[in-house]
C-alpha cells in the first residue's frame, strides 16, 4: 500500500547478512526508516545510503539487546516492526554423541536469541502502545526431526514455540508475531558450504524478505502466530 511505511521504524537483527541485508534493501525500497542491527554497528552502517540507524548488539544478551533498543528508541521514538534474521546451522552429529557444545550453540543462537530479542522489543511496544509486528526467521527443521540434526531441529521447532507462545499473549494487545520457515538459502555461504548442489531449487533471500515485508504490512493483519513455509523448490 502506498505510503504505508512513511514514519514506520523497523528493526531488523543480523542486517549485514545473507537474509539481513536482503531485508534490509526490500523495507529500504518502500520508504521505512530502519534500525539496523549487527554484532557492530560498523558492519550495518553503509548498507542503504539514507533512513537507517546502525546498532551494535548481541541478540543472544538481554543486556545489549535492552540498550539496542533503548539507542533506537532514543533517536526514532518508536519502533514498528522487528525482523530477526538471526540464525545459524549446526549438524551432523547423533543424540547418542551427546555434543553438549553444538546442543548449547544451537540453541543459544536460534531460540534464545529469539526470546530475548523479540520478548524486549514486544515489551517495548506495550510500553510505548504501539500495534507492531514481529518476524522471526525459523526452518522448515522445527517441523520434523532428522537424521543427524537433532541440535538444529530443537532449537527451531523452539523458536518456533515461542512465535506461537508470544502470538497468543499479545493476541488482544495490538501486537502481531509470525515465523518464516525457508529452505535452503540462496546465499554464498551456503553456495561454498554445497558447491554440487542445485542452486537453482534454493530460495533466494530477496524472495525471503517479499514474505516478511508482508507479514509486517496492514495486509497481513488476520495474521498472527502463523509459520509461513518459503522452501523455493529444494
């Protein structure tokens, strides 16, 4: 809808990555001002040439995520919309193995990063009453478990958990959260990490970042507590 971001603030986590930076350019390119948030702020700050604000933070730190917020509180006023894109993938090891530092990885990067960051800036909105969204990058893993990927699979269908929870606590308080669930990413890492693979079947991130935008716009106002699948055709 024309307009519609003029004034808005999103918030989006992990903008100098793969997916992030793909978000970053799609809210760019329908006029919000961003809250761009990286481990360093240097890392965010020249990726779109106007409407943006770089944050230093660590989503997995309750401490830094609150001062993040508090910084793009202090210099927008508000805060719209959070798009976490924080996320990272670790396999091939058995229960039986009982890698306690992938489990401890695996879920300190993809749930607990979730539950801090987007708990502080829903605790935000209520504060401040604003009727925001939230997005949050999940996996097609916290469907099911698999062979080798128990760590990974946990700590999504979690996160995945705590959209769910955080959609029904916030239902009648104006505050919308969802889940994206891509497939395998287009992304040069991911390119380097399966070089044999067809590419041509994974997900592109601009693709990613389409369904996010929508999650985050009046059209998706019905929307809450939902997992959208965006597997591409892998």
């Amino acid at each position: 809808m024309p307009g519609e971001w003029d004034g808005k603030v999103v918030m989006i986590t992990g903008a100098n990555g793969g997916l992030g930076s793909a978000v970053v350019r799609r809210f760019h390119a329908v006029g919000a001002s961003l809250a761009l948030v990286a481990r360093r702020a240097d890392d965010a700050k020249n990726l779109v040439p106007d409407r943006a604000f770089a944050v230093g933070a660590d989503v997995t730190d309750k401490t830094s995520v609150q001062a993040a917020v508090n910084q793009i509180a202090a210099h927008y006023g508000r805060i719209d919309a959070l798009v976490h894109t924080v996320g990272g993938y670790g396999g091939g090891k058995a229960v039986h193995e009982v890698d306690l530092d992938l489990w401890d990885r695996m879920m300190t990067l993809n749930a607990r990063s979730v539950y801090i960051t987007a708990g502080t800036v829903a605790n935000y909105m209520l504060e401040q009453n604003i009727a925001g969204s939230i997005v949050v990058v999940l996996a097609r893993h916290a469907l099911e478990g698999a062979k080798n990927h128990s760590a990974y699979g946990a700590s999504k269908a979690a996160a995945q958990r705590i959209v769910q929870s955080m959609a029904k606590e916030l239902l009648d308080r104006g505050i919308r959260v969802n889940g994206v669930m891509p497939g395998t990413i287009d992304t040069e890492a991911n390119r380097r990490d399966m070089p044999n693979a067809d590419f041509s079947k994974w997900v592109r991130p601009e693709e990613i970042a389409d369904v996010m935008l929508f999650l985050c716009s009046d059209q998706s106002k019905p929307i809450s507590g939902d997992s959208i699948a965006v597997y591409g055709r892998s």
